[in-house]
C-alpha cells in the first residue's frame, strides 16, 4: 500500500505531531508498506521514506503568515484563493499514485488554512486517495485560538465532516470534543494513543532486540527475571512453579533465565533438561525463556542490564550463594527483589528484600509476589504501559487494522 503523511514540517524539527509521524512512517515501512512524507520542512527519514517537500504547506512561510494575519480578523481575500488553488494543484500531483493520505491536524488546526482549504476542494472534487485525518490539538475547542477563529468559510472546515473521511484522535477527551464540535457519534471517531519506542528509550543492545522478538517478552507482565546459570543450585525449578501460581491472577506473567548452563558440572546438562521438561508439564513453554536455548555465548553485562531495564521485579530463589551480585543489579535498576532467605542474600537485603524460604509453598511465594504487584501503583502503570503504549503494540493493534479497512 502507498501511504502519504501529511504535515507543516516533519523531524528532524522537533515537535511532537513530528515525533508521531516518524515512529508512524517507520512502522508502516517495516510492515512492509511504501511510505513518504509530505511537508514544508524537515528531511527524509532514509532511503525507504523519503521527503516531497512543498514549501507552501509550512505554517510559517511568508505567504502564509500574511494569509493568517488576515484570516485572523476575519478577511479572505484573493490572496487566501490563490494560495488554496496553487496547493490544490501542488497535493493533487504529488498524490497521484497514493493509495492513502494521512493528515496530522492540518484539518484540526487553523495554522494554515489554505492548505486545509486545498485538501477540503480535492476531496469533495473526488481527486484525493482515501483521506485519515488525524487530530491530535482541536483549534475550535482551545481557548488559546478562539480569538482567531470565525463563523463561515474556511474557518468551518474544522470543525465539519468532510464525509467520507477517517477521523482519528490520541485520547478519549479528544473524542469527546471532536463529537461534540462534529455533530458525529463518538463510536465513528478512532482512538489511537501515542507511544513510546522501548528501543531507543532503553537504549537496547542488537542482541536484546533480537533477543526479545524472538520471545516477544515485552508483551508480557509481569516480567521475572532469574539472571543465574543454569545449575541445581539455583533452584530454578522452584522459579517455574511460582510462575504457574502467580499466572493465576496475572496470565500474562513471564519468566526470563539469562544465564547458560554451569561450566564446571555436566550434570547441568541433565538439569536443564528436567527444567524443560517442567516447563512442558506446567504449559509454561511460552512463559519461560531460557536464554541459554537462544545463545550459545555468555551474554554480555551491556545485555543483562537491558533485561533488569525491562524486568519488573527479580526472583531470586537459590539455595547456595557466596555473594549475590544479582541483588546489588536489582537495587541499581530500581527493581524490587524476591529472594531466597539465606545467610549472604539477606546480609545484602537487610529489611528492603522481600525474602522467603527456598522450601516455600510455591502458591504462597506467588500470592506474595502478586499481592506486591497489585498494591504498586508504579509498577501497575509500567506494566500497563508496556502492554498498551509501546510503538509496535499501538501498529498492530490499532494502525494496521486501520489501514485494512478500505
């Protein structure tokens, strides 16, 4: 499918209607859709999706400026026709072989009304390709605009519908507005939030991001993460039985092993694989992600650290430990720890530990650990976040579909 994304400028200006368009272009290209960006300023995001610059869509070229000063007391003059027709003429070409027009708050925003004007004659002119709009800021509802707004034409344009046209709005409060302003049933009007890259936010490694598409961990919560070698000391087994509990009251719930199997025992080979065959019996062959089965090196420290970035608490339930580094790791990524009672692990933790016996009832450790879960407003809302307000979940649940539909 060929898409268009229209705006006044797009990255590298900064700006947040420019921050959504680049995550939006990146996405479709990667799901394999042809992308470009139309707008005033601003650059190609690389060979795949390049830049049709149309110097007159800007919101601050000298024209338009001199067009708004009028339009803001009320005046259309010639001059705001000739410019209407000269972009009309401009979009219709650029658009010829597009099979979808996204447009970010030009029809919600008076910062350059012949440019929405332009868009309003090619679509009633038919000429256009199937129209989004996409508002995310409602200039007839924002106090801030109102003493630049008036009754009639091309002022009414934002706020009537089009027919025959794709309304979307980043939040509920926006749907609300847009209804009202519209005279349309909030059911007609899409929600789609923004986002957040887990990528670039985190900084993450290239093995991680392999890492975790291979796993799709972040599609999890909460996430657990056990950072030991796979040895029976670690009493990892008991990791995967909490996990079956706790996914009781928390189904997504996930645990994750980055460490390989010990290299001084070969009976470790036969440990992991009854830790396997556990997670076969327990169903947990989606949950549980040994590390180890998708790397045949020691993971670096730089890829470790990623996972206690993304993890939400850490399990610690070894028998044995002469130190336990992975409780200072957890402390330095603000990550509440679940550990063993044992002489080392509670030298360390003190009374800022949640501990428990490595004999414990496993159901009593996980009610222990969701009871932590449901009462932590910050980790209820990371978890929340991830599930719902990453990029790549926000495209497929929200953005692909949109675009399906013909």
């Amino acid at each position: 499918m060929n898409i268009a994304i229209l705006h006044y400028s797009v990255p590298p200006i900064v700006g947040g209607v420019e921050s959504v368009i680049a995550h939006h272009a990146r996405l479709m290209s990667a799901n394999g859709h042809s992308a470009k960006l139309i707008a005033a300023r601003g650059e190609s995001l690389n060979e795949r999706i390049p830049l049709i610059t149309i110097p007159l869509a800007d919101s601050r070229h000298e024209r338009v400026t001199q067009m708004k000063d009028q339009l803001d007391r009320g005046e259309v003059t010639k001059d705001f026709e000739s410019l209407r027709d000269e972009l009309a003429g401009q979009l219709q070409t650029t658009l010829s072989n597009v099979d979808v027009l996204i447009a970010h708050n030009v029809c919600s925003l008076n910062k350059n009304l012949g440019l929405t004007a332009a868009l309003y004659q090619l679509h009633t002119d038919k000429k256009l390709p199937r129209l989004i709009l996409w508002h995310h800021d409602l200039a007839w509802t924002t106090p801030r605009y109102q003493s630049e707004m008036h009754a009639g034409y091309p002022w009414d344009l934002l706020r009537t519908d089009w027919g025959a046209t794709t309304h979307v709005v980043v939040s509920e409060l926006r749907r609300v507005e847009l209804a009202r302003l519209m005279g349309l049933p909030p059911t007609f009007i899409h929600v789609i939030p923004n986002g957040v890259d887990t990528t670039r936010f985190y900084k993450l490694e290239s093995q991680t991001q392999a890492l975790l598409e291979k796993t799709r961990l972040l599609e999890s919560a909460p996430i657990l993460l056990l950072p030991v070698r796979v040895t029976p000391r670690k009493n990892i087994e008991l990791a995967l039985n909490i996990l079956i509990d706790l996914r009781k009251q928390f189904p997504n719930a996930a645990l994750v092993v980055t460490g390989p199997l010990g290299p001084h025992n070969a009976n470790n080979i036969k440990y992991f694989e009854a830790l396997k065959n556990l997670r076969t019996q327990l169903d947990l062959q989606d949950s549980v992600h040994f590390l180890a089965e998708l790397v045949d090196s020691f993971l670096p420290d730089e890829v470790i650290a990623d996972f206690y970035r993304i993890a939400d608490a850490l399990i610690f339930p070894s028998r044995e430990e002469g130190f336990g580094i992975p409780l200072i790791e957890a402390a330095f990524s603000h990550l509440p720890a679940f550990c063993a009672d044992i002489p080392p692990l509670r030298e360390l933790g003190l009374s800022d530990v949640t501990f428990f016996s490595p004999d414990e009832d496993p159901a009593k450790i996980a009610n222990m650990i969701a009871e932590y879960f449901q009462s932590s407003s910050v980790v209820r809302l990371s978890m929340r976040a991830r599930l719902s307000f990453r990029w790549e979940s926000i495209y497929r649940h929200y953005i692909a579909p949109l675009l399906g539909k013909g």
